[in-house]
C-alpha cells in the first residue's frame, strides 16, 4: 500500500503569526521593562566597572586599571566616592576578557548601554536554566520545567546579578554549556568555552581545577588544543593591543583583594558566633578541601554521572573555601540546584511532585523572605544568613543525593523506585 505525505505548507499559518506576534510582544515588552529599570534602579556596576575601563582605555587613553576608572563608576553607582563597606569597583578582570566590552563602549549612554547587556545577561540565564535541566537528564512533567525555569529566572540571587548586571550570569551559562558540550565530545568547543571562562576564581576555580585535572587524565588533546588556540588569539590581541598590561592589572588585583566588601564565610561566621566562628569557619574550609580531595580523585577517572556530581559539588563548595565573594555570584549554583531536584524527582517517586515542589519552594521564598522582612537583628545578620544559606543547603542536597546521583539505578528496588 502507498502512503501519501502532504509536503509541509511553505507558508506560514495564522497560528504561526499569533505565535511569532506573541515572542515580539514578549520581547519589546522586556526591552522596556529592563529599560525602565535601569532608568530607575541605581546598582550595575560590575558592567559598569568595564564598560567604564574599556571607554577610558579606547577614548581617554587612560589606563583601565587605574584609580581613575574606579573613580568614575563610583560616581555613576553611588553618586560619589564609595564608603567604608562599599565595593570600590576597581577593575581586575584581565584584559583579553575586557576586550569583550570594547563593542559597548561604543555607546556613551550609560542607561541604554547597561540596558542592552542585561537583556543580554537575562538569555544567559534563561539558557542556563536550560542547559542545567538538559545536563541531568531528567524527564521531568512539564510543570515542573516551567517550574525550575521560573526558579532559576526569578531567585533572590539571579535578582541581584541582573541587578548589578553581573558578568556571573554568562559565566555560569558558560559553565553549563562546558559541561554540555563535553558530555557530547564536542571538544573544541569545550576548550573553547575554557578560555572565555579564566576570571571570577572566587566563583570557579575547584570547578575549572577539576575539569582540566580530569581532561589531562582523559588525554583529551582537542580540548587542551581548542583551549590554546583561542586562548594564545585573545592574549596575542590583548598584548598587542596594551603591551604593559600585566603589572597594572596585577597591581588591581591586590588593591581589590585588601578591599572590605563582600562575603567571607570566616568573616560571616565570626559575625554569627563571635566565640565559635573563627574555629567553626577553618573546620568547615579545612573538611571541604578534604572532601573536594576525595571526590575529585574518584571523579577523574569515572564515569560521567561521577564526574558531573563532583563538578556540581566544587561549584557548591567555593563559596564556602573563605575565598572572598559576592551574593550575586551564588546564581551559579543553578546547575547543582537542578540535579538536586531532578534525582529527589525520579528517586522518590510516590512523593517526589510534592517533595520538589516544597524544596524548590524553600529554596526560591527563605532568600526573598530574609530580603523583605528583616526579623533578625540588623541587615547585615539577615545579608550574611542569605548568603550562608544558598550554599550550605546545596552541600546538603548534593550530599543527600549523592548515593543516586553517581549510581544508576541496579537493584530491584531502586528501578521499582523509578516506575509510577
């Protein structure tokens, strides 16, 4: 018997229209949404920081990494000079990556520019939202999708990224989609992505030590070759571009580093237990670098199922090392957050819909509810309880999981378990 297929329609269906009417609608709808905000909101300044850099370097011929630049964002964010407690947005961020900004400064509207890149740092999040559901292969019911993307958009910390228009948020995606393309062997681009991704340590250095441990294990040379090509192209454009770069940005780097601002888990625990946080902050930091030791000498040669856990685990725990950092940088702990609820999902199956929907309910109200109503002593207590919370309750949940998690499922009860 012959079967005929109908080629498809060439033209467009009316439905098509009402779709491609709805995604313009959308679209120009967070455009003026974002653009109202910047107008409004102060805050930016971690865009600012280099789109401030990049316009002195190019039209001022000033050095980006001197107290000059500094001097201007803090005059853009604060309308002044910085106070004590204040971050001094001095610029430390190398310069082959601050070559990326160069486009930017071609824009001297500091309000329509910083709107552009947050619309921009909104698509990486919604992709790394994406690309973190994509990585634990969870066939999850719709609802719950929507559910973990809303999540990942809308959280106290992706609030604070998109508010400073943090360069976090593409990081993070960059992160995801490392993890991504290295699960599909597409290695040049893994190496790729690798070299866009070498700043911001206090936020991925155990993850980046970690990947590049297990790819020379690997022997993976396309990665390590996709890595030093387009890393040698940015650094040979950076030196050509500014020879002395190094010392000044060298020289950045410590002045940020003496700088007081931001989040210190020794510091965040001192404040909390004035007696027992100094010895509380060197046991925590001490017992994770043991525990990222054990897991990573068992991830680097793994499966991985292993391997992605322990990549989730060093995102979780850099927060928590005494590295000093920021609250907007705990959005990439996205990644982990999605394989937590993904193996609670498929694991508890006869209550796993209610046991995701309360833990992604915790995880997105406790932050915002901290932000709002400050019951506890003074803001600061309530600033150093959100920024302890993220990632304290993600080692917990990686750690809760982590029997599941590295394991497929092998024994009777386990695969009765993954059945309705």
């Amino acid at each position: 018997m012959t079967t005929h297929f109908q080629p498809p329609s060439k033209s467009l269906t009316p439905r098509d229209y009402q779709f491609i009417a709805l995604v313009v609608i959308v679209f120009l709808a967070i455009c003026a949404a974002l653009l109202y905000a910047n107008l409004t909101l102060k805050g930016g300044g971690d865009f600012y920081v280099h789109w401030v850099g990049a316009r002195a370097f190019l039209f001022d011929k000033i050095d980006p990494y001197s107290g000059e630049v500094a001097a201007r964002v803090q005059g853009l964010v604060y309308e002044g000079s910085a106070k004590a407690g204040d971050e001094p947005y001095i610029l430390d961020t190398p310069f082959q990556i601050l070559l990326l900004y160069f486009p930017f400064s071609i824009f001297s509207n500091p309000t329509v520019v910083r709107a552009v890149f947050t619309l921009l740092l909104e698509l990486a999040l919604f992709a790394l939202a994406v690309l973190s559901l994509r990585l634990t292969d969870w066939e999850s019911p719709r609802f719950f999708a929507i559910l973990f993307v809303f999540l990942a958009v809308f959280n106290f910390y992706a609030f604070q990224a998109v508010f400073e228009s943090s360069p976090v948020l593409i990081l993070a995606f960059f992160y995801a989609a490392i993890l991504t393309a290295y699960r599909a062997e597409a290695d040049e681009l893994v190496g790729a992505l690798l070299s866009f991704s070498l700043y911001y340590w206090e936020v991925g250095a155990p993850f980046l030590i970690l990947f590049f441990w297990r790819v020379y294990r690997e022997k993976r040379s396309r990665i390590f070759a996709g890595f030093f090509m387009f890393a040698l192209i940015m650094y040979f454009v950076a030196f050509l571009t500014y020879p002395d770069w190094v010392i000044p940005f060298l020289r950045a780097t410590v002045n940020n580093l003496r700088a007081d601002f931001g989040f210190n888990v020794h510091a965040v625990l001192v404040h909390l237990l004035p007696a027992q946080g100094k010895a509380l902050g060197w046991i925590l930091t001490i017992g994770l670098v043991i525990a990222l030791g054990y897991e990573w000498s068992l991830a680097v040669s793994g499966d991985f199922r292993r391997f992605y856990w322990a990549s989730c685990l060093s995102l979780a725990a850099a927060p928590l090392l005494g590295f000093r950092t920021e609250m907007e940088h705990l959005v990439v702990l996205v990644i982990p957050l999605a394989l937590v609820f993904a193996v609670v999902h498929d694991r508890w199956r006869r209550i796993g819909n209610s046991l995701t929907f309360l833990l992604m309910l915790v995880i997105f109200v406790v932050p915002w509810l901290l932000y709002f109503l400050p019951f506890t002593r003074s803001y600061k207590f309530a600033s150093e309880l959100t920024f302890l919370f993220l990632p304290l309750s993600t080692l917990i949940g990686l750690y809760w999981i982590r029997w599941w998690a590295i394991r497929p499922p092998r024994l009777l009860s386990d695969l009765a378990t993954h059945n309705p």
